[in-house]
C-alpha cells in the first residue's frame, strides 16, 4: 500500500473535521513514515505540531486511519526536520527515516509555493475557479476591481462558509493583479491571524514603525478570515488605522469572512462600517451543477475516469462545500484503486454514508420549527396553520423536511407536530424539498441557513 497516497487521503479527511488555521499549524508537512503490524508513524515538523497532534488531534487521526484501513493499531508520532531526520533517541526510528526518500514522502498539499514577496500561492487562478449562480456575483465584482483598482468595490468583502471557494477568489485576484501588471502594484496577501501574531510582535518588540511600512506602502492588501479580528481590540485598532490609510489613498482591499460584517460579534462597529462601505459579495453553498463541474475538472486533472452515473451520484450528495467534495472524492479514489471490487453505486452509497457525516443535534423539534419561523419572520401560529398561501406553504415544508431530516423523526409525528396534518401530506413535502434541494438554488442555500442556526442552538 502506498504510504503517500494512504496519508493525502487522511489528510483530505481530517482538513474536514479541524479549523482551517489548526490544520495549517499542526498538519502542514507531516508525513506518513511507516506503517505495520504493530504500529503506524507519523512525522511531524516541530515539537509543538507534535504535542498538539497527540494530545487533541489523536482521535481524529486514529479514526480517519482506522476508516481507510482497519489494521491501523498503534500510532507513534515522531519530529522530523528538513533532513527528513527524525529528533528521536531511539535508533530504529533513526533508521526507519534514513531509508526514507524524501520526494516520496513529500505531499504537494496546500500553500508549498508561496511567493514570499506577495504570500500568494501562484496555484490559485481565475482561470481554475469555477463560476456557477452560487458564486457569479463575487467573481464579477472580482474580475471589476482588477480592471480598476481601488476605484471601484472598495473595499470589496468576499463572505460565504467553510470551503465555498473564498480564499481561492481572494488569491486569485491578486495572482491576477501581479501578474498582469507585471508587479508595478505592489500586492499582499494575508490571513488575519498573521496580521495579529505581527501587531503583537510589533507592540512586544517595539517595532510597530516595521509593521505600519509593511502594511501601509503597498497598492493593494488581502485579508483572509477577518472574522478572528474579532474581539482582539490592539490588532482591531491597527487594522481600522492599516484600513484608513490605504482607503483614503484609493489603494484596494480585499477582505474574505465567513459571515457578513454586521454578523460579526465582538468586531467593532467603525470596521463594520467600513467593511459595508464598498461591496458585499456573498459566495453561497454551490448548486449542483457546479458541484458536478468541479468534480469533473478534478477527475480530468488527475486523468481518472469514474462512471457518470457515479459521479453524478456524488456531486448531488456531498452538499455542503468543494473541501468536502475533494475530502469524499480523495476516499473514493482510494477504495477504486485499494479494492478488488468493482466500485459500484451502491458501494460509493455506503462510501458517502461514511465520510458524509450528519451533524449531531441535540434539540428537540420545537426548537426547529422556531428556527424556521425565525428565518421566514413568521409566527408559529402561521407556520402551523391551514393557510395555502405561497409565503406560508415553502417554510411549512422545510419545516417538516428539516424534523425529518435532522431528528428522523416519524411522518405520523411531524404531521401532529404541523398542525395535525395527514402523515401523506409531510411524505409528500419531505419528497419535493429532497427532490428541488439540488435543482434550486435558493431552496438550496435557505436550508443551510437555518440549519446553521440549528446548530448554533
């Protein structure tokens, strides 16, 4: 079994069930070293990623193993520097990583050739994004302020969830605007929590001077992730001066969120207006059709075939963002390649089942039901009332197809729970939702919000 190929799976796993900014610190570079009967090892690039891993990131990491491959026992993590050495007494470990090749244990995985100048990866172009109804809106208004800079979309707020394609848009534009501008406008790129790590340097060291010139004496400044701004109120009034500075020299600014400005607790209200002042742009769960395009450009990079049928079978049940897609994808590919049988829609049906995990909910279904007539702004007498009219009769449904779907619940209860209605009636609706959740795009993007409030519960 190929080490390299067991690991980049686990890896397009685990990248689904930690944050963003964990996965960087503590999972960037490690390696699979070796794996047998009585243990697996895992090579790490410093003492802390090392700790972190084992002490909160064990379970992920034996689980993930153990899913891909049930002979998985035993994991030991050692450090490895860049001589692929690991920093161990033990002689055998010592010996273990000296019949290591490094280019084999290399993964070409994330940020591996960042452009120091600017902190952009040249991997993420306009010409790889995909553009469908679900992101059309940020992509225009993207290609708009290349084309004027820091005149038009200033500052420009990119906001959607987990994996919708934010950051790959905010690099992209400024690959774009260096490239075609043959670096005459000065481009940075960074994530907010760097920003912060450098504004407290700064204050710490007493060198803040260093830290304005970086930030202020260039033309155009990505943000990414501006939503860990909050509640930090040193680095918030750094970035409001930073914000200023550049704004009123008609220099650009890009920033990316998870959430719109105003949704951001503990963010001040000066940045959220200024964060509002220019153009909000929100990229929403990606429809279908999209789903099915990137999935197929995947496919074609990696010059793999898979059954249309299958692959259109993935596209319509993982859901939620492209990292689960390219999670899900990665575990397929695995098990076509690592399996004798032929891979089937029914095994990939018992593969999505297992990696496309629902999240647990611990309500009950008023709860739910509030949620939704929170989000249409409707009373629950109305929700639960007989009337036909069309502004009642959508929430109605998506009511019954959430206590469906999320608490499984019976249809004879859901029908009593919605104003003693016939069990045909919510069998009914739970099957329109299901069957428009991928052909419309709307539907589509109402019930990831209000189960995003669920869960927020």
């Amino acid at each position: 079994m190929n080490l390299e190929e067991l690991w980049r799976t686990a890896l397009g796993t685990i990248e689904l069930q930690v944050s963003k900014t964990n996965f960087l610190n503590w999972f960037k570079n490690s390696t699979l070293l070796e794996k047998n009967e009585e243990a697996t090892t895992i090579g790490l690039p410093n003492n802390f990623a090392k700790e972190w891993v084992e002490n909160r990131g064990h379970k992920i990491v034996l689980k993930t193993l153990r899913d891909l491959d049930n002979t998985t026992k035993r994991i030991t993590y050692v450090v490895v520097n860049n001589n692929t050495k690991p920093i161990l007494a033990k002689t055998t470990a010592n010996e273990l990583v000296s019949q290591i090749n490094p280019a084999e244990t290399q993964l070409e995985f994330l940020e591996f050739r960042v452009d120091p100048q600017t902190s952009l990866n040249p991997k993420y172009t306009l010409q790889s994004f995909a553009v469908g109804k679900s992101n059309e809106l940020a992509y225009a208004a993207t290609l708009a302020i290349i084309e004027k800079i820091g005149t038009v979309y200033n500052p420009l707020f990119i906001s959607g969830g987990v994996g919708v394609g934010k950051t790959h848009l905010i690099q992209a534009a400024g690959n774009e605007i260096k490239n075609r501008y043959q670096n005459k406008v000065r481009v940075r790129y960074i994530s907010s929590e760097k920003f912060t790590n450098d504004v407290v340097s700064g204050i710490k060291n007493r060198g803040m001077d260093s830290v304005k010139e970086k930030y202020r004496d260039i033309d155009v400044l990505i943000i990414d992730d501006v939503q860990y701004l909050a509640g930090r109120d040193a680095t918030q009034r750094e970035f409001f001066s930073t914000f200023e500075v550049l704004y009123q020299n008609n220099k650009q600014i890009i920033l990316s969120s998870d959430r719109p400005p105003a949704f951001i607790d503990g963010l001040e209200e000066r940045l959220k207006s200024r964060f509002s002042g220019g153009m909000i742009a929100i990229i929403d769960p990606p429809e279908y059709e999209l789903r099915l395009a990137v999935l197929k450009n995947k496919l074609l990079d990696r010059k793999i075939d898979l059954k249309p049928e299958i692959v259109e079978l993935i596209s319509s049940k993982v859901q939620k963002n492209f990292r689960e897609l390219e999670g899900v994808l990665n575990r397929i590919l695995f098990y076509q390649k690592n399996k004798a049988e032929e891979l089937t829609t029914e095994n990939v049906e018992q593969l999505l089942s297992d990696a496309v995990q629902k999240p647990s909910y611990n309500i009950d279904p008023n709860q739910i039901v509030k949620c939704v007539a929170n989000y249409f702004d409707i009373t629950l007498a109305d929700l639960i009332g007989r009337s036909r009219k069309k502004e009642l009769v959508e929430p109605r449904q998506i009511a019954m197809y959430l206590l469906r779907d999320v608490l499984d619940l019976s249809y004879p209860f859901i029908g009593e729970k919605l104003g003693k209605r016939d069990h045909t009636t919510v069998i009914y609706s739970c099957e329109k939702v299901e069957q428009e959740i991928n052909k419309n795009h709307s539907l589509n993007r109402k019930i990831i919000m209000i189960k995003d409030l669920i869960s927020k519960i």
